[in-house]
C-alpha cells in the first residue's frame, strides 16, 4: 500500500519557509510540536486516499485497513514495552491526561483526594483546578530550584482517600526528568493508581511498561513527528478504566468514536521511526544540544541554565537570559527565522512568567527572560552554529535598551513592582504579532 508524496519536498523543503528571510526557518521548538517525518506522510497517503474502509467492518475492504491500525497500535506497544491489548488510540496527550485521571476517580467514587505537582502541564493542571471546583481535593507538590521533586513530601501527602497520583515523566519547558519508577513503588505501597503523563518522554527515552509501577501513560503523536490530532494512551491490563467517550464499541470499548485511520496509522509508523532512533536522542541529539548551551553559556553573560543539569530530556535546553524579556528575545530570533519558545504565557492580556519557572522559585530578571530551544534529529550543526552566531547580538541589542541594567537593581528591589508597559516588549505588540 504505497502511495506518492509527490512534489512536497521541492515545495517546502525539509523545514518551512521563514517570510522574512526567505530562507529554510531553524526549528527549535520541537517540545511544542514537531515535523511530521517524510515516512510517516507516505505511510498514512493510502489511506486518505484509496483504503477510506471503515476498520469495524465486515467486509475484507474495511478489514485490510483494520489490519493497518493492528499494526500501528503493535508499533506504540512497542515504544514503551506495552502488550497491544493496553494501547488506546486517543485525539491527543490532552485527551489521553483528561480520559485516564477521571476514569481513576469514576472506578473509585468514594475516594476524593488527587496528587500532582505543581509543574504538570495544564492538560493537568487545569482538569485538576476543574475537579477541585467538583469537590476534590487536591495536592500539589512543589519542586526545588533545580525542578526537582521531594518523594518524602510526595510519602506524606498519601492517605486512604487519595484515588490517584499523576506526575508527568518529563518537563516540557525544563525537559527535567522525573523518577517515575521510584515514585510509582511509594505510590503502590499504598494502592494507589498512578497515571503518567509522558507526551514530551515518549520517542526520547525508553520506557518499558512491562513490570512498571505505571497503570495509566499518555502520549501524543505531534511530539514524535506524526501529525496533530492523535494521541495514545497505555492502560495497564487488570486496571479498571471508565470511558471518557462513550458511543460505540471502538477501542473495546474504552474510546468511542469511529477511528483517525490515517492518525493512527501515522502514529504508528512515528513509534517505528521512534524506536529506531533512539540512541541518536541520546548521542547526537544531546550533542547538538550540549553545543548550543554550552555555546550560549559561554558566549553571554548574566545567564543560566534552568533546571536540572543531567537528569534532563536530551533535546531540551531551557535558558534564562537576565536583564531582558523573553518574548523580545524570542522577536528577534523570528526575525532571524530561528523558532524558540519563552516560557511565559501570554494570555489574557498579562505576561504571566512560567508556572514550571515560578515554582522553582527563580529570580524575577529569569523569570522573565528565559528561553527553551528543544532540538529534533531534523536539527543540524549549522542550525545550531548560526544561532551561537546571532544570539550575542541580540541579547547585547536588547540589554542596551533594558530598562533593568544588573545587579543593583535587582538588589534594590524595583524590579518587583515594573509593569508590564515598561517592558520591552509590551501586550499590545504582542498582540500584533
Ligand atoms: C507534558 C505535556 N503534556 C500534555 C500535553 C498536551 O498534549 P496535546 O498537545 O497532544 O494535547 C503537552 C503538549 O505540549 C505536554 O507537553
């Protein structure tokens, strides 16, 4: 079942197009979403095109498109060492969070206390603040300077109410790594069910969910250069699991809805090309990871590393940038068709600093002028070079014109009180961008 991906190359290239540099843009933001790989588009053509059957049917059309999502639910087995029968196609990490943390409280309704912390994403977070309005309660551990968590504050929070204990793998804005099989033990001591959250960990690191404390595991397919709009989710075998979606029978019936053919089939080939290149995540990956933060660290003063120095996803670099604004830093590096993010959320009119950063309790001048560049093996040395090229100049352009000029002011304590307008870079212009 092959098909033609046509001309796609020649008309974009491996990368888009940057609009004001008219040249290939270099991405660094691959923990918000990634490429989709080459053969993962000519995997999932046949069946846009000619193989449209329906998988639950009966006739052999249906069924060979049947054997097709087979296939690709053995290959996201495969990724994390799952049995295929554990594996639910899902629409995305989101769903796959929100499916697993309420199926837990749905098997249990007498139990009314859930554990997370503090620097989940807010596919977590906000289902979280949702259920504490439905009269949960809910714990939320913090973390340490370096993001780290402490598993005796974990040990203490336990008790027999608790329904569910769900703590993210990895990071997506530190790419700090947690213990997962360490907690999951403290977890299980006291049985509890424990749902994890491993979008940005999947295809980065191996996970092997065969003896693994973890009953629920979520993944999602745009972070492993399939296409947006499918996700996975592990449900370990024996645990008791309440469908979010309720309809028909698909996915024996823990995810109604007819199934995303083409995303399914496309997560699959994803997992496939995952597992093959692993090791690369951890050596040339890391290597051009290393270069860029050791290049910028080096090169810049007034910055520092966020997060933990080795318990850390390979691809994920998150640095803070003192005396200026990341969003004007992130400005500039669009200019130069470079791709990052900063950590902060712009939404609702205010420039909010990251929720990860603030509960590392960084300085306001980090907090505010931090950067995450997270690598994918599509990235290259020449990438990473010009961004050690033109990163200086930016910081040094946007210094001079910084209302904040070191460490005086931040002894004095001003800094604390600026509005946002004294930025540099302010909401309005942002809201033009
Ligand atoms: C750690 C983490 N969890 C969940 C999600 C949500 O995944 P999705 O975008 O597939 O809904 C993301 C996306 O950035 C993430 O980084």
């Amino acid at each position: 079942m092959k098909s033609k991906v046509g001309s796609r190359k020649s008309e974009v290239g491996a990368h888009g197009v940057c609009p004001t540099q008219k040249s290939p843009i270099i991405y660094l933001d691959n923990n918000a979403t990634t490429q989709v790989a080459e053969e993962v588009i000519e995997a999932m053509l046949p069946y846009l095109t000619q193989y449209y059957g329906n998988p639950s049917s009966m006739h052999t059309f249906g069924g060979q498109v049947g054997r097709q999502v087979k296939q690709a639910r053995d290959n996201v087995a495969a990724l994390i060492n799952a049995d295929p029968t554990e594996i639910v196609f899902t629409s995305c990490g989101s769903e796959g969070d929100n499916a697993a943390i309420r199926a837990a409280l749905a098997a249990q309704p007498d139990k009314r206390h859930i554990v997370t912390t503090q620097i989940e994403h807010p596919a977590v977070l906000n289902l979280c603040k949702k259920l504490e309005q439905e009269g949960y309660s809910v714990t939320y551990l913090s973390v340490d300077n370096k993001g780290q968590l402490n598993l005796n504050e974990l040990r203490a929070t336990l008790n027999d109410n608790t329904a569910i204990v769900s703590i993210m793998c990895a990071n997506n804005e530190t790419g700090n790594i947690f213990p997962i099989e360490r907690i999951g033990q403290i977890v299980k001591e006291r049985g509890i069910l424990f749902h994890v959250d491993a979008v940005q960990a999947a295809g980065k690191l191996p996970l092997n969910m065969k003896d693994s404390t973890v009953d629920f595991l979520v993944m999602s397919g745009h972070k492993i250069h399939a296409p947006k709009g499918i996700g996975a989710l592990y449900i370990r075998k024996g645990v008791r699991f309440r469908p979010f979606l309720v309809g028909g029978h698909q996915e024996r019936g823990r995810r109604a809805g007819t199934e995303n053919v083409p995303g399914i089939v496309g997560m699959g080939k994803a997992a496939e090309l995952a597992i093959a290149h692993l090791n690369e995540e951890s050596t040339s990956v890391r290597t051009l990871r290393d270069r860029l933060e050791q290049g910028l660290l080096s090169t810049i003063p007034d910055c520092q590393l966020n997060g933990h120095h080795s318990k850390r996803l390979p691809n994920t670099t998150n640095i803070g940038f003192k005396y200026i604004e990341g969003e004007a830093l992130l400005l500039m590096l669009d200019r130069e068709g470079i791709c990052a993010s900063s950590g902060s959320a712009c939404t609702s009119g205010s420039l909010e600093p990251s929720h990860v950063l603030r509960a590392m309790g960084l300085p306001y001048t980090l907090l505010h002028g931090s950067l995450r560049f997270s690598l994918s093996r599509y990235n290259t040395g020449a990438e990473i070079e010009r961004v050690l090229e033109v990163m200086p100049k930016i910081v040094e352009r946007l210094r001079a014109i910084s209302p904040f000029k070191g460490e005086e002011d931040e002894k004095q304590g001003w800094l604390q009180t600026v509005t946002s307008d004294q930025l540099p870079v302010t909401n309005e212009r942002l809201a033009k961008r």
